[in-house]
C-alpha cells in the first residue's frame, strides 16, 4: 500500500524539462560575472508555488556564490526553479517549503557529478530529475506504486552510481599496489635530472 | 681541455649499470667511467641512470618536434590540445572525473572546474594516477621542500627525457646550439648543500654525453682544490644550479666558460644574475620549473618577462575563487596539462603568484612572486639551505610546514601532520639541532590547520627574519 500521495505524470515533468527556455539556462552570476541571479529566480518560483520570498539570508547562503566551481549548481538550481514551476505543482500552493529545502541542498551531489544541461537534453537525466523532486515533495509519479517508483530511481540515481565507482575493491587494491610501487627502492632511486626543481 | 680516462675499455657494461642506463653505449661508459674515476672528482654517494628504453626515443623525438616546430601561438583561450588532453583524461582520472560534471562543456565551464593542489598529490594521489597507468616504469622524486612542502610525486622516464629538448630549447633562444656527444660533458648541476645526492651519468638523449650532480660543500671534496680541477677537466657545456650554489661557485673562485648557466628551483636576483653574467660570459637563464608540473617558463633575451615554453600545459593566473584574472593582473599561477603520465594536471595551483599575458608570441609570466631564496644561520654562524631542512623534515609524514628563523636565531617550526599520522617532536628538534648545533633554541608546533585559510592554501614554506641576503 502506497503511504505516499500521487503527483503528477512523470512524463509531464521530464517533458517540462526538455522545453526549458534559454533564460534557464544560461549563465548564473557569480562575481559580476554571468546573467542570471539564482536567488531571484528561486524566490519567484517559491512566492508562485505558495510560498515566501526569500530572506537575503537565505539567498545568500543557498542560491548565490563567489566561487566559480559553484556554476553547475546554480545552474542545476535554475533548471530545477523551472521544474518546480509545472502548472499541477503549481495549483496545490502546498509545495513550496519542501521544494525549498529540495532546492537549496537536494542537488549538491548531482551537481558535482551531471553538467546541468544533461538534465535537459538526456532523456535518463530528465528522468532522474523529475523522479527526484517527487521523492523530495513526497510524491509518486500518477499510475506507479511506491517500490515501483524506488526502483526506477535507484536505477538512475547517478550519486549512489558514483559512491560505487568509488568504493570497489579493485580501488582499493590498485591504491594499495600504488603505494606499494611508490615505496619500492628501484622506484625511488629515479633517474637523473639535469637540474633540480 | 676534456680530460679522458685512459685505462682499458671493459668488456662488457656491467649488468646494474644496463639496468640504470638501457641504452649506453661502449662510448657512453667510457664516458660514464671517465667523470666518476677522474682524479678530482668528488665524493660519489649515489648511482642513477636516465632508465630510458628505446621504445621511448620516438616519443622524445616527437616532443621535440612540436617544440622546435611550434608555429601556432598558445593565443588567448584554452587551446584545444589542452581541451582534448582534459577530455581524454576524465574517464581516467578519478580527480578529473570528480571535477568535471558529465557532459560539461570544458571551454565554457572551464573556470567552474575545481582547482587542484598539492594537497592532492600529498593525500590522494591513489585518485589522480590514472586507473589504466601502467605502472611497471613508475619512478619517484622526492621533491626538496625548498620552496613548497616535500612531497612524494610518482613520474616516468619517458617524461624526465622530455626535459631534455626543452633545455635544448630554451638554449637555442640564446643562440646556444651545443653538441652533444659521448666526448663531452653536456652539463654539471651545482649544489651547494650539507648534504645531497652526488651522482654522473651519461644522458642517451644527448649521444650519451656526460653530467655530474656536485655538490660545493668541502664535504664532498677529497682535496682542496679539486673541485676547480674537477670543473676545469670536465669543461661542461652548461651548468645547471640553484642561485645559492651559483653564489657559492663565486664565492669558491671556481674557474669555469660554459656556453650558459640555468638557475633554477628559486628565484633568480637581478643583481646576482648580473654578476654572474659578467664572471662567467654568458647569459643565465632563470627556468621556472616543479616537480609537480615539470617545466614551465624561462626568461628570453630581452625580456623581463618568463615565457611559457611547452604547449602541453596550458597557465592561468586565477584568484581565490578559482576565476582566472584579468589578463595583466595578479593571480595564483595554475597549471594544467603536463606529460608525466602519473600525475596529469587539472588547474594545479602552483602556490607561486605573478600575471600572466598573452600574446602572438605565446604566454608570458610577469612579476613572478615565487621560490624566495631563503637560507639560514647556525648558532656557530654557518650557513643553513632549507634543502637540509627540508630533507630533515621528510623523514616524517606531514601535509604542510612552516619554518621560521627569528631575529634572536631562534626556530619556531610548525607542521600540519598528515591525517591519522603522529609526529614526533621530539625527533624532530633533535634532528634540527644537527644542523644548528646543540645550543639551538627549536620550538615545534604542531597545527592541524595550517594553511587552512590561506592563499592557495599554502604557507610560506621557510622565512628568515634575519634580513639574509644572497
């Protein structure tokens, strides 16, 4: 028996991630640099879902950064405003405080692994990505039973993807083999260099 | 005049030396043979050869081609032989792979890519050494902590052959085309440390022609007197050195017309190249080069800037928050790309600071703020390199350290130990005391978080309130 409530079609949302418009996408300012503020965006979507704007606080801590290594973030946070703000999630005005949290740290992890286009132009990104806002909203897609939807998900789930490439054994044993090597005496006596670095 | 060993040619190479040096010739030994038996020579502690094999003379020749052929400007922008390295590498590379979200455009998100440091090499360098590295060759240099902080970097001799047309290239700016031949002594590398390695070689890239790594410390030397002989007998082509033994090299009077002298591993002062120009006819090139990114600028005739020399790495200058700087203005020289093929460089900050133009000529480095030479002073006056120090130091596991003479001669030493490694104290201060003698007054530190919050994340490695100067 499913615990969680339906939500709208999957294929509606990975549908609305393929049409995402160019503002979305395009580049998010960092230090004067790029066109779109984040938090603005973000604060728009919230206000429309039901919810408040957001403090400056807020904007600051979660949706603006002076690092650069920080743009696929903000550029998968706007993708993920523009998924929130499908008209069926929308007309509930129920969502926004989950959809807040979703966004301010739900997508940290895929960010460091999924240049944020994919999630527009990957049809298994898409899925990804519709299939977690449910997760986080603590919705089903319509027609699929919680396990169902799990499943599907874990399929797809690119950070569970990456910890295991990670953490295999054959890692753990070619660090081992390295150090190892690394430590060997005819590896150490090196080779004459002309001159010292 | 070459001096020439004159006892009988062996019968064979002997089995070790094949093994260090695979492709020495007959000629090559009796060179080899003619510098470690010279009668001047100094105290020889250490064995080594190039390793080089001749599957790897293609690749040298190759890389010497694109450097000497090099018709294209590195230009402004990524060129795309760095793009296509990057590319390449992600799937190989689980520091590229972390770095570089899939499906991320490299030109465009370029200055989002996380930067790497030294710390990396230090802690993960099971994460960088690509997961299809063929391991069987793999050499390692202790690099000297002068400048940085010791660390451990895994390296080929393939690569190490490389640098050699890259000394040949950086010759030819000057006008300096020598002949390398197992007659000559291609090059001496100077030192002037309490103790280091002291090795000859022959180089089968120069036609197995012959190189020493001495050392000016009276130590090294049987006899008063012989290192001039030593220099004189062996005529080398070039010398290569720190400013530090070049200083010293005057200092000891040492007699010596080589065709150019290379500084290297800390900064070259204005004034002492001068000097050293006029004592020895012929122009000092200042080579700015690591262990971690091999070589990566010189200065040129004329110039007051370092030109980028390789077009397989590609510089920027970039701030604290990993954006690349205004050309022209300051920022934390960062390098990607490199040939070792252990240690493949992604935006590798360099911990050295300058401004980076671009031009049809190339990259240029102005105003590098890097390896400040620093030496130090013993309770009995004498003085200290931080090589020795540095060597003192390794000894132990740490990630960073931070090494401080006081106006009073006293030494605060604090150490960043690595993760889950205990340091002795103890050991240490005793250790230290061997170079500044018993009445030292050492502290140590020990901080696990130094560095954290830095420029770069990375301290000055040794300072010397003592206002010393070169």
């Amino acid at each position: 028996m499913n615990t969680k409530q339906e939500g709208p079609h999957l294929e509606r949302l990975t549908h609305r991630l393929a049409q995402c418009p160019g503002e979305f996408l395009a580049e998010p300012l960092i230090k004067s640099r790029g066109k779109v503020d984040t938090g603005a965006v973000v604060s728009d979507t919230l206000m429309d879902m039901g919810g408040n704007l957001l403090s400056s606080e807020e904007s600051n801590t979660s949706f603006s950064s002076e690092k650069a290594d920080q743009k696929n973030r903000l550029r998968l946070i706007l993708i993920g405003a523009w998924l929130c703000h499908d008209e069926w999630l929308i007309q509930k005005k129920k969502y926004a405080e989950p959809a807040k949290k979703w966004l301010a740290s739900g997508l940290d992890g895929l960010a460091s692994l999924v240049a944020a286009e994919l999630f527009v132009t990957d049809p298994d990104r898409r899925e990804e990505l519709a299939r977690l806002l449910l997760a986080a909203l603590d919705l089903l897609p319509t027609g699929e039973t919680e396990a169902q939807a799990s499943d599907r998900l874990q399929c797809l789930d690119s950070v569970t993807r990456d910890k295991v490439i990670r953490q295999t054994r054959e890692k753990e044993k070619r660090a081992r083999k390295l150090r190892e090597k690394m430590a060997a005496d005819a590896a150490r006596e090196a080779a004459a260099k002309v001159n010292r670095e | 005049m070459v001096w020439r060993w004159k006892s009988a040619l062996p019968e064979e190479i002997p089995t070790e030396r094949m093994e260090r040096n695979p492709l020495i010739t007959r000629e090559g030994i009796r060179t080899l043979n003619s510098i470690l038996k010279n009668p001047h020579a100094p105290v020889w502690n250490y064995q080594v050869g190039d390793r080089l094999r001749a599957e790897d003379l293609p690749a040298v020749e190759r890389f010497r081609k694109s450097l000497f052929n090099r018709s294209a400007p590195l230009g402004a922008g990524i060129p795309a032989n760095i793009i296509e390295l990057v590319a390449a590498m992600r799937p190989r590379s689980l520091v590229f792979m972390e770095r570089i979200p899939e499906g991320a455009s490299l030109e465009r998100d370029w200055e989002s890519i996380p930067t790497m440091s030294r710390e990396d090499i230090v802690l993960r360098i099971d994460d960088i050494v690509p997961l299809d590295a063929d391991l069987s060759r793999m050499i390692v240099y202790e690099t000297s902590g002068t400048t940085g902080h010791a660390l451990d970097v895994p390296h080929h001799p393939c690569a190490m052959a490389k640098n050699h047309p890259v000394l040949e290239y950086i010759l030819a700016q000057y006008g300096v085309a020598p002949g390398f031949g197992p007659d000559v002594t291609a090059c001496l590398n100077v030192g002037a440390e309490e103790h280091t390695v002291v090795f000859a070689n022959v180089f089968s890239v120069w036609n197995d022609a012959g190189f020493a790594k001495v050392n000016i410390h009276p130590g090294s030397w049987r006899r008063e007197g012989d290192i001039h002989q030593f220099f004189q007998s062996l005529a080398p082509l070039f010398l290569t050195g720190d400013p530090v033994a070049f200083a010293q090299m005057m200092k000891w009077e040492i007699a010596a017309r080589p065709l150019a002298m290379i500084s290297t591993a800390v900064e070259l002062n204005p004034g002492l190249k001068a000097r050293l120009e006029e004592r020895y006819g012929c122009p000092v090139i200042d080579y700015y080069s690591t262990t971690e990114t091999g070589p990566i600028a010189c200065s040129l005739p004329g110039e007051d800037a370092l030109g980028v020399i390789c077009p397989d790495i590609y510089v920027e200058a970039i701030d604290d928050d990993g954006c690349t700087v205004a050309e022209g203005e300051v920022g934390e020289i960062t390098v990607t790309g490199g040939r070792n093929p252990f240690v493949p460089l992604l935006r590798y900050r360099t911990g050295d600071f300058g401004r980076v133009v671009r031009d049809e000529r190339g990259a240029r480095i102005l105003d590098l703020k890097a390896r400040q030479a620093v030496s130090f002073i013993s309770s009995s006056g004498s003085m200290v390199h931080p090589l020795d120090i540095g060597r003192t130091l390794r000894l132990s596991p740490f990630v960073q350290s931070q090494f401080i003479q006081r106006r009073d001669k006293s030494i605060d030493l604090t150490i960043r130990p690595a993760p889950g490694e205990s340091m002795g104290e103890g050991v240490i201060e005793e250790r230290l005391r061997f170079l500044f003698g018993v009445d030292q007054v050492i502290r140590v530190h020990m901080d696990e978080n130094l560095g954290k919050g830095e420029r770069g994340g990375k301290v000055i490695p040794f300072i010397c309130e003592l206002g010393q100067a070169l």
